[in-house]
C-alpha cells in the first residue's frame, strides 16, 4: 500500500473557477432587507454561493454578506442594491484581487515568519508589500523571502517623526492594512486616525487582562491558569480596540513567565493568522466596539 | 449483544482497600529534602502510590505531596517527618475522613446544585454539613437532598451583623471549608480573615477580566471571544484571591449578555467542582497569591 | 458595596414577551428561496428576529431556519410558503409549546441528574414526562424530583420483549424524543425504526473513536491525550448516526482508566445538556449522516 | 509612553548559565528508588532543578527524570546510580549537545517549515542535519534556509530500495531521530524497525479516529464536531504507534473537507512541534504503547 497515492489536495488550487464576488450591506435595520437584496441577486441570476446576515439586537443594525457567482458584471448588483436600500446603507462590492499588506514588526520573529511562509505558498489571500521595523535584526530573514525591509530606527526621532516616517513609507506602498506582528512600539493617536480599521494587531494575552507592557510577566504573577492572546483593531485606547479572534492554552504553576512568553507565541501567531484571514477575506463588520464576523 | 453487560464500572468503590495516607510538606528549598522524607516513608515500609514535589524558583520554596498505604501508625512518618525536617518545614499527615464543608448561595442553583448531586452519590470526597443564603428560595430544593438549609437575610443588618451570624453558623457546623457557590455578596475582611484560604468562590470570569460586578455584561460589552470561569481562594482583596481553577468557552458576536451567562454556568459549575476536588483531596499549596497543584 | 445589588439575571424569565414561531424550510437548492420565504413574512408582517440558511455543497439541499414575531396567524407563514416552494419542499411552522421527552437510563446518575436539575428550575425547554430504566438504583433519586419512573427489567425477556415494553411506555407518555442518558443497552432496529431521528444518544467516547463497549477502557490502553463524548441520534448502526455535539478534555499518562471515566461524566452531561438544548430549540437538520446545526 | 521598553524577553539566551544534566531511569517497581536516586545527587552535591517520578500501576514500573547542575563529573553520578540500582534498570544521563534530526517531507510544506523557522531561530533544541523527500517541489524553500535536501524519487524503485536509499542518507546524516513532516508515504517494517522509537509522525487526525488515507474526508463524512492532528512513534502498525500529543479544533458543518485540511494544518503543526519539543528535551518515556510525559 502506497500512503502517498491516496494522500488529499491540501492546498488545491481552484484551477479555472471564476473568483467569486462578495457584496457587504449594513444598515439601521427595518423590515425587508433581506427580501431586498436578495431579489437584485435575483433578478441578476447571481447564484449565491454563500450569505449571511445578522441583526445587532442592541444597535438595531442590520449586516449582510453574500458571496456569489455567475454575474458578468457584479458591480451592476452593487449599484442596483444601493439604489433600492435606504440612504443610510453602506453597499460594498469587494474586488477580487487580493489586499496589500505591509507588516510591522520589531524584534520577534514568531509572527511575521507564520505570515512570510503562508504568503510564500499563496495561502494568505493577500500581498505583503513590505515588511518594517524599528530594529534591524529581521531583514536577513525576511531577505529569504524576497521582500523588502525597511528599517525605520527611533534613535534621534520623536514618536511623531518616526511614525510619520512609517506612514510614508506605508502610503508610497499603496497598503490596504497595516499588520503589527509584534510591533513593540505604541502607536499615537495621528498614526492611528490615518488608518481607520485597517490596523490589526497581536497582542499576547486574553484582553482586557493584561493590558499594556509585559503581559506574561503580569499573567504569571496573578498566577492564572490559562494564557491566550489577542488579535484585535487598533484604536486610540490601549489594547482596547475591537476585538476579532482570541485564543487560550491551559498553563500550570510550573511554567516561569518565559515558558508562558514561549507556549503564547504559538497562538499568538495562531490568533493573527485567523484573523488576517477573516480580514481579508472581508468577515468582519465593525459594531460599535464588538466585531460581527461571518465565518 | 448486551451493550450493558460491558459497562465500565463509572463509580466503582474502592471495595475493602485500605485508604491511603497523605503527608504534605513544605519549607524554603534546600538539598536533600527528598531523600530525606523518601528515608522516613522507606523505613516505615510505607508503599508509596503517588509522589509530586516542587521547587518555586522565585520564592526558592519546595511543596511535596506523598500519598502512600501500609503503615500501621501513619502518625509516626509525620512525627519523624517533622524532626528531622528543618525547622521552618510544615509537615501535615492528612486524616482520612472527608472534609466537612458548608455552601453560601444567593439565588442561582447551578453551582449548588452541581454539589448537591455529586454529595448525593457520594463523588464529592466532602460531607456538606448545610446550606446557607442570604435568601430563601433555593430552600426547597435543598430539602430535596434532606440536608440543612439556613436562611440568613440582610434585612435590617448591618454587613458586620450578617457576617457575623453566617460565622456563628458556620463554626457551630464545624466547617472545614466554606464554598461560595455563586454567594453574590462581598465579604468582609473580618469574615474572610476568620477563615483563612478556607473560602472557596467561583467568579464568573475568566479574572482578572471582569473582576467586581457583572462581569457577563461586561464581556459581551467588550466584545470578548472566549469567556470563562475562576475559581479562587477569598482573600481581602475583591476577587484577587489565589487561582485553583480556570476554565473557558468560546462565545461569538451572536450571543447576547443573556446567552453569555447562561453558557457561563457551564463553565462555573464544573470549574468549582474541580477546584472543589483540588482542595478536597489536599492537592492545592499556596505559594504567595499562586497555587501549586498536584493533580 | 454590596455585591448582590449588582446581579445579573442569570435566569431572567421572558416576562410578558410574545413567544417567537419557528419556520424551518429543507429542499434541493435552487435560485429564488431566500427570497421567496422572506417575501412571504414580509408580506404577513412578520418581525425576523433570527434567520439563517446554509446550502450544502455536496447533496445541494438548502436548509433555513427563521424565528419571527408579529403574526398573529403563524400558521398563515406556513401555509403560504408551502404553496409557493417547490413541492419537495419540507416546510415546518414549530409549535411554541416545549417538546415533552422520556429519559432511558440504567445506573449511572450524572446526565440524568443534569436533565432534572435543568428541568426544575425551567431550563430545559422541554418537559420530561418521565424516566425509565432497565434497573431500579435511580428511582430514589428520580423521586426527588417528583417524576415517574418506570422500572423496567430484563431478566427473563427477549431483547424484543423488553424493547416493546419500553416503546408502549414511551408511547403512553406520548413522548417527542427519547433520550438515552447513558442507557447502557444497544437498542434493537425495531425500537430505532419506531422512532427515527427522535432518539438522542450520548456516547462515552470520541466517535468515531472507540465505538461499543468500555470507551474509557480502550481509550487507556490506546493511550490517547484527549478524551471526548459525542451526542448523537441512533441509528440502526452501532454508535454511527448522526453526531450533534462533541466535547472533548485533555488527559495525560497519570489518568487511569476509571479517572478517564470520572473525567469524561463531566463532558458527556455537558455534551448531552448541549446537543438537547439544540434539538429542542429546532436547530438540527439531517443531511444524510451529517447534521446542520443553527446555533 | 514606549511600549517597546518594557518588552519580555520572548527568547533570551541563558547567557552563561551552566547547562543543566538529565539523568533518566527506568526500572521495575520497588521500594526505594526515589530514595536511592536522590541520594546519589545528594552525594555528589548536585543541584537538583526539576525532578519527576511515575509508577504505571499496571505495568508496575518506575519512571524518574532529574534534572540538575552543580556537578562538574555528571557521569559520576549516572555510574553510581547504575550501580546502587536493581540489574533490570535503565540508567541514562542524557548529554547536553542538541540531538541531530532529518526531516521527511513529501509536498505539503506547513510542518517543514514551522520546524525551518523554530531552527533559524535557535528555538528547537536540535540540529537539523537535513530534509529529504520524494518530491522535489519543497527544494527551493529549505534551500531558502541553507539547510541540505535530498530529493529521494521512487520512481523505478520498489519500496524496499527506496527506503533502503533512504536510511544509506539518514546514517550518514548521522541522525538520532527521523521526524516525518507530512511524510505520506508508509514506511516498511524494514525501515521502521530500523530506527526504534526514533521515527516521530505527525497523523492528521484524532487517532485512532481515521487512521490511514484521506482523514480529513473520512472526517467530513463522518460529520464529526471536532477534528485533530496526532504526534506519535512510528511502529510497524499504521497510526498505531504510542502517541506523544494530540491537538483539537472544533468544526460545524460549513467546513468543506478542504475546509477541514486548511484548519487541520494549523493544529498538525502544532503538535508535531510540541512533540518534538518533548522528545527533544527527552521528556517522554514508553511504557508498552503508551507514553509517560515530564513536562
């Protein structure tokens, strides 16, 4: 018996099939939304392949995805559903190709090599256009990858300059979304307005406990039983952005702070890579503070 | 085929078998401490059935647990255990009988009820010697089970006055431990002082998240993924005591403060009952605010 | 401060709230019944408070469930979305009473004692009409509850004999499902056949590891590090029908056999509390083996 | 506020701390062991850092791991102990330099690459010594990562002079263990045998559920909740070696069996990382099929 021979397409490629379109409603919501929107795909003999939707009951808003096929020009659905929904509703009709990316990064490596080797074999749904740092020991590795680096150090630079700096460089890469794969640095309120919701971070613990510097060091002195990290958007409030995927490992009373840094980094890389992937694949609607994700 | 007549003995008794002995031992770490209570336990022909030691490396303290049988006076490995021991060693032979415990509720019957079936079928390796709330309406249930229930209100008392009537009650129990089974009343240092790291409370959140009141509306306020469970020892300080026991569930944007709690008990439930074995079967240490557990 | 002022309602009653109607659609996929089936509750008024739908890639079958208030005549909904789905369309208005359910059990206490404890404080969306087992050790404890128990034994009856004695008590009590809380016999095809995709099993394993008899036992020896329980609706196939919920907890080298089987009681109840909340709440669909669960 | 002040050292050398022993024993159960090993470390005056004993109760036999510094002839104390202990025992003091392993891969490169990038980074307590395959696609990405490849095809060759070319390469790599990164092809009783608990695979499944070809189809089919990756020994039963690791995620019936690969490769990685972590560290015994772990 030959294992190989029965072995699965683990990351078959979708070969010819046309790329599916995906279209994002939200609204306050009322009646007959739904019924709506779904009578455009319709009548554009869309043939859905996937839909979703969602009443915030607290916020009384109204969320949709569909994702669909066999329209030869989507963007006719979009308009057509903005034209017949209420003035207040937010129509969006993804584009296909992927979304560019660069990634902050600063000394750990961890992250940034998960989402360098899945970009490499084509499984991010996304192009990293760039990878920055404020320090430079990561360039020979990302070097290996074909990517560039940019060092950005803060030596003689106010927070401002050197955020300033970041955001050019960002900019000049046309980015739809900054990743900070263990990016040390808290970012100031300029460089977070510049970029709204389009800033996804890691932090490495189960927010909102341990908030801020040093989180394993806190876990361990409070003793806790499990650890977890969190991948979450970046607002102006410390750690205290909207929240997308959290992940948790048991610990035991065994483990040092540096055993509890070393068995966070793998969900922490875990819990960025989801989310990414839900990011990119436009899963997540903001509601308030609380994320709606269609998975 | 009879499924049933292949069942797994789920509860099985121990039958005629002699019950162990536990000793426990801790004081500041130095070399031989091993050898020397493995000498004491080898020389009283003890046959030992389970042995779990730790060093605390920051507070350079060393925890040993040894359960062993087939010794007649069992009392005579504590005592030659204790002289030969330095000085500040604490050497503790656990008797054999179970541990007597009362349980403080409010109104929510989860966690209480949990204990109420384990005691009833004899799982729970304690003997609840009663009941008490600061309201009456679990006292039918309780009757159910035949055992004590004590009605303790607030009406007209000052805290100080209603703990101290809790007190009086408990210590004419002859209380080993007393477990706060969703008791939703703080505590006051006079009463936790009275029994020190004999308070066992189940919080419901995954602490220090969601510490104080509330905390089910305070996660889905934040948006959290996961919440959780703690069960800790009641110390002064609100829901900071020493963790025995963390569990979680993972929770989506779906889920109502409403369906937040009523995943949660779940989670409280079982998270007390373990905390409960922990303690029960003097596996838990304290080392400062953490817990060491041998499990 | 007073801790209890701030509770949560843990178990708020709905008040005076109207209760919601359930519609659920099944039949194969074609473009339009999304839209057709929210046309009719628009045309009637209806408020949708839930809605999901998923189609099946393989067996192309749609599937939908919507909950709504504001009709006074639900059944009108049905009706006409029956007339205008196609006519292998299974549609299905839920009635708003709680399905009535009998309990099979043979000694072992912990799933049943769930279901009761559930039951007595309203939280089991069900009524449990009465609990019968092939042994009698469990009526004392049923009779807390102030439940029937139908006591019915084996010796001297063909598996046939019995299996017939327990369907005309079950059909006495005019049951909507019957759930095995570890039932310990293997149910005959007639008994299975009288009550298809209505019998909710809890199996003592991670299926489809370890199916039969003495899960824990062959999870010892196999060596595993996690242990699971699986709920599942009986099929004619031994420990194959479809699975509804699976729970599982790590385990290490130090467990022995019957610590897995303590281990896994609190799995299997919570497993079992799970998979019937679903069931009973009429978010489960069959498609073949498989289930498509509206969480 | 800078963030980055106040990082963790998430990997920080241990600088010039003495690198610690690790004496293993095994033996048949007795009284005294523990004492006898403890007292040959007392005697040489060494520092005992971690210590950890088991018993199976079944197969009556001894497991102990002691790690320790402060010995300037640690193989002192592995004669002595040899000397003091019964004829039967295994006596071994593990030497301090870093295993050697090869890696075989076929074309998925998830597992590969998480152990490349752990190496880079000085995370995985071994050398790599060298990655071969029957394919050739992965060349490029080790090469990325100066490590050597060996592209092994079976093309004209019968398993027996396949494997065969294969152990001539892996001898002469000088390899303590073969670790099987997504290796799918089975391997003979000739190879197998060849390197005696010295072959670590990573099955992608929750063994013994779906052994063989094709598990995350036989999963889908089957319809579970959960799905796995399983560490374990290679033996000449398929899947059916002692298992070091199991890792989880839960599952619903959106995930497409390519759903369920995609979420299983995190997960696969994972454990096959955590495995090697312990076996690496020479933190697992076997005790018939079943392994004994100190973490």
């Amino acid at each position: 018996m030959d294992r190989e021979v029965a072995v699965e397409p683990a990351s078959e490629s979708t070969g010819g099939a046309e790329r599916s379109s995906v279209l994002l409603v939200e609204c306050a919501d009322r009646a007959g939304l739904v019924h709506a929107i779904t009578g455009v795909l319709l009548r554009h003999g869309a043939n859905v392949v996937g839909n979703q939707e969602f009443v915030d009951p607290g916020a009384r808003r109204f969320f949709m995805r569909t994702e669909f096929v066999g329209v030869s020009d989507p963007g006719s659905v979009e308009r057509e559903a903005r034209s017949l929904l209420p003035g207040d509703a937010i129509v969006r009709l993804i584009r296909p190709e992927p979304k560019r990316i660069v990634i902050l990064a600063t000394r750990e490596h961890h992250c940034l090599a998960d989402l360098l080797v899945r970009h490499s074999f084509g499984e991010l749904n996304a192009r990293i256009v760039g990878v920055a740092s404020n320090h430079d020991v990561l360039a020979p590795f990302v070097a290996r990858f074909g990517l560039p680096f940019e060092h950005v150090p803060t030596a003689d630079l106010s927070r401002e300059e050197h955020e300033s700096r970041l955001a050019h460089w960002i900019d000049a890469r046309k980015a739809d979304y900054v990743v900070l794969a263990k990016y040390m640095r808290v970012l100031g309120p300029a460089f977070v307005a510049r970029y709204p919701s389009r800033i996804v971070n890691i932090h490495h613990s189960f927010l909102p406990a341990f908030a801020g510097a040093r989180p394993y060091q806190q876990a361990f002195a409070r003793g806790v039983k499990v650890i977890g990290a969190t991948a979450h958007f970046v607002t102006d409030a410390l750690d205290a952005g909207p929240i997308i995927v959290q992940q948790v490992v048991p610990v035991d009373h065994t483990r040092s702070a540096e055993d509890l840094a070393r068995a966070g980094r793998d969900v922490e890389q875990f819990a960025l890579a989801q989310a990414l992937r839900l990011v990119l694949e436009d899963r997540v609607f903001l509601c308030g503070n609380r994320t709606v994700i269609f998975d």
